[in-house]
C-alpha cells in the first residue's frame, strides 16, 4: 500500500483539466457531468431518503456541476429547489449548457431566497470553486452565512465555498460542509489549518482523467495514509538486543518542567527505542527514575556533565521542558556542537530563534507561535499559508521542518510537502508535541533517517491520538497516547 496520495495547487488541476481536455480529447462537459453524477452518488449515499434538496449555484464551473447534480435529483423525483446567486447572464460555456439542460428537464431557477434554505433536507454547495482567491462580501457572503445558519447538512462541491484551495484559510466567510466532494485532483488547502472545521467528510473522483495524464505534473504536496517504516514495519530479528534498537538521549526538565521531559522519554521507549536516557535537572533525576524505572535519568548541573551521555546517543531530543535559563542555553550550544541527528523541540526552538543556524541533520518540530518566532512574523501570519511557513523553515534553518496543529505539515527541500490528515481536536492539551519529539527521536535511534522518521512519527502519533479519542476527545492526555503508542507501532498502523 502507498503511503501517500498526491496533492494538487488549484494552478496545477486547472493544469490537469485543461490537459484532459486538450489531449486525452475528454469534452469539458463530458468533465462537469462526471463531476455532477459523482456528487450526486454522494448526496445520496449520505442522505438516501433526502426528497427536499436546495441547490445553490454561482455563475462559474462550480455552479455547472450544480446544475448537473439539480437535473439528476429532478429526474429522482426529488423536490429541487436551484437558487442562482449572482447574474444568470455571466453563465457561460459548459455552465450554461448544463444551467440550460437543467430548465430543459423541467427545472426552475429562484433569486437567492434565503428563508427557505431551512426547510431543505440538504443543501448543495455550489457556489465557488478553486478559482477563489478574495474576500468574500456582500451577497455572496450573506448567502454562505445563510447556508451555515440554516441547520441543514451541506455537501459541497469540489471546495467549501470561501475557503482557499491553496492554503486551506477562510476567505472571509466559507461553508460549513457536512461532506466535500472534490475532483480531479486533491487540493492541498483541504487537508490543513482552518480547512477541517469545513471540509467534513472528503470524498474524492478522478472523473475518468486518464492515469498518463498525472504523469505530466509533479503534486505540490502529498497525504500521509501510512507510516513509511520501511523494516521496522517488520517483526523484530529473534536475535535483537536493546543494543541494536537505538539510544535517545532527552534533554530538558528545568525547574518545575520535569513532566515534558518524561513524556518525551516515555514516547520514546513506546516506540521501540532500545535505550532511553534523559538528561535533567538533578532535583528531577531521582522522582522520575522512582516512578518511570526504564527511564535512566541523569541530574545536570553543566553543559560539561552532557559529554559522557552525548558520547552513549544515537540521537538526541532537546527542548521538552528546556526553560530558556543559563542553564537551558549552555546545553543547548553543547548539544549543537555534537554531530549527532537532533529533534529540536519547545524552548529549544525559542533559544534557536535568537540565533538562527542551519544543520542538515535535525527535525525542527514547531507549533504555528513557535514556527512564528523562526520566521520572525505573526502566527497568524503563519496560519494563512502553512505551506509557504514550513517551507520557509526548511529554507532558513535546514533539515526537516515538522509544523504541528489540524493537518500538520512536514517539509524536506526538494520533496512535496507532506500533510497529515490524521489525528483529532482531543489532542490540543499540554504534553502532545512532548511526545512527538519522543516518537521521532525513537524512530531515528531505530534506523530511519530524519525525514521518514518525522513523516512516520508524525503518522504514528496522530493514529494513536485517532485510537486515544474513542473514549472521547475531551479530557484525552498525552499520556493517553503514549498508551496507544505500542499498539499502533506493532500494527504499522
């Protein structure tokens, strides 16, 4: 199985439309009454005894597949109600054949009436497309809040109206989907930042475009469906030894933080690292042997106490608990002496921003504030286009950049961006990006190098937050993960 399916900028599937039809001969309308018949098969997969349905068209290819999808559920028997925002006459080429196919089989079409999108018992979305790059306002922003106010569910088509293909922000205003069916090629701004509190469901369809022509453009991104664990998805050579399996040394736990730290260190041997050493204030070392005795946890008083566990690591993760002292920067300029590949996490990532440096071989794992710091911007600013930030990152510091939230981002140079879809609101509490670190650091000390293992552990990490939650997302902790961590690794997920 792949472990990862391609992403597309709204560009390049305009790219991929244009080459179906221009060279694999496939008519544009051809194209849109595909993309029409699939939505409808998905209105009525989800919603089977739905009779009363409210169509709601722009004046572009978006409201084309709408009218195609109205026509199929006239010819249903179905209750069809179209409501035409904007002006009918800037309808055009396929649209307009399919707006008039609709009239054609006894269709009628109604002014942007409001009040009766309640009484639907679904709405179509088919306002806006990919091409949509402003703010929403005026009546098209009034017609997306009337849809969102109607408490009716809501499949869009190709996109949620108002949200950015691209980059996945709110344009303004956008839908609130129950299901998106999108087509031709996966938009990478559907599976990241504000993107999952408007998607719902994704459902997705090719509509026929021949495989050769996916061959003539590279995806800008891809989605994580499974950990890359190359040989350690496989069981464990009989004669292994803890040895053999690694050894990551944790760094951090500054006065009052000894908790990040031992998360870090449990997600570590969770993972199957061999060896896990943490490295910390001497007033922790001794209460987190007493209650994690797997954990060797060492008292740290100077960057100098650091040479003799730095010379025993495979792999090193600092900042968990890290603080920003003195005390935190002379082991974070000893750990960046070392030649050792490095997951550089939390404080560790606030003290880097003061002094920028490149390396090759670290996984920087941010969230959006952090990431924000690195860059020197807002974190709004980062929000908005999460793509263009971890790239950045990757571009500014080197190595492999992991921006964690809905739909975390994990940038390599020279590789698409890899986006994972998994994981779930539970996971927003103090502690889970403690654990990635653990997780990425324990794969690195198992073999994989530092951009499968951040693309892996990243995968392993949502999956056991996914398992986690069924219990329910409220009141998850992260070491309620960490418990998951185990099952997940052993089942490749």
């Amino acid at each position: 199985m792949t472990a990862t399916l391609p992403l597309y900028t709204a560009e390049q599937v305009r790219e991929l439309d244009r080459t179906a039809i221009e060279e694999a001969a496939i008519p544009g309308y051809t194209l849109m009454s595909r993309a029409g018949a699939a939505a409808w098969d998905i209105l009525r997969d989800n919603w089977p005894e739905a009779q009363r349905i409210v169509v709601v068209c722009g004046t572009g290819n978006n409201g084309g597949d709408g009218y195609v999808l109205a026509r199929l559920a006239l010819q249903a028997h179905c209750r069809v109600t179209v409501l035409q925002a904007g002006e009918a006459a800037r309808i055009g080429g396929d649209a307009l054949t399919a707006h008039d196919a609709y009239l054609a089989a006894g269709g009628e079409i109604q002014a942007t009436d409001l009040a009766g999108l309640p009484d639907a018992e679904v709405i179509v979305d088919a306002l806006f497309g990919t091409g949509l790059d402003r703010v929403l306002d005026g009546e098209w922003r009034a017609m997306v809040e009337a849809v969102n106010r109607a408490g009716v569910p809501v499949l869009s088509i190709d996109i949620p109206s108002g949200l950015h293909a691209d980059t996945g922000a709110v344009l303004g205003a956008a839908v609130k989907a129950n299901r998106t069916v999108t087509f031709i090629g996966r938009k990478q701004g559907l599976y990241t930042g504000q993107a999952a509190e408007f998607t719902g469901e994704i459902a997705f369809s090719d509509l026929g475009v021949p495989t050769g022509i996916y061959e003539r453009v590279t995806p800008s991104a891809q989605l994580l469906t499974a950990p890359p664990l190359g040989a350690l998805a496989a069981p464990r050579p009989r004669t292994t030894h803890k040895g053999a399996n690694g050894h990551v040394l944790v760094i951090g736990g500054d006065h009052g933080m000894n908790g990040a730290l031992r998360l870090a260190g449990e997600a570590a041997l969770r993972t199957g690292a061999g060896l896990v050493s943490l490295a910390t204030r001497t007033e922790h070392a001794a209460a987190i042997s007493a209650a994690c005795p797997e954990l060797m946890s060492h008292g740290v008083e100077s960057s100098r106490d650091l040479s003799r566990l730095l010379a025993r690591a495979t792999v090193v993760a600092v900042g968990p608990g890290l603080g920003r002292s003195r005390w935190a920067q002379s082991l974070l300029a000893a750990v960046l002496e070392s030649s050792l590949p490095l997951v550089v996490d939390a404080d560790a990532l606030n003290l880097l921003s003061r002094e920028p440096l490149r390396r090759d071989d670290w996984v920087l794992t941010p969230h959006p504030g952090e990431a924000g710091r690195l860059l020197n911007q807002e974190t709004a600013g980062v929000q908005e286009n999460r793509y263009a930030a971890v790239r950045a990152l990757v571009e500014t510091y080197g190595g492999v950049a992991v921006l964690k939230g809905a739909g975390t981002l994990v940038a390599h140079a020279g590789e698409p961006v890899a986006v994972c879809a998994a994981g779930n609101p539970g996971m927003a509490t103090g502690g889970m990006g403690d654990v990635l670190s653990g997780v990425i650091a324990g794969l690195i000390a198992q073999g994989l190098e530092p951009t499968r293992a951040a693309l892996a552990g990243v995968f392993l990490h949502a999956r056991a937050g996914d398992r986690a939650a069924v219990n329910g997302e409220r009141g998850m902790t992260a070491r309620d993960v960490i418990d998951e961590l185990r099952a997940v690794m052993n089942a490749g997920a």
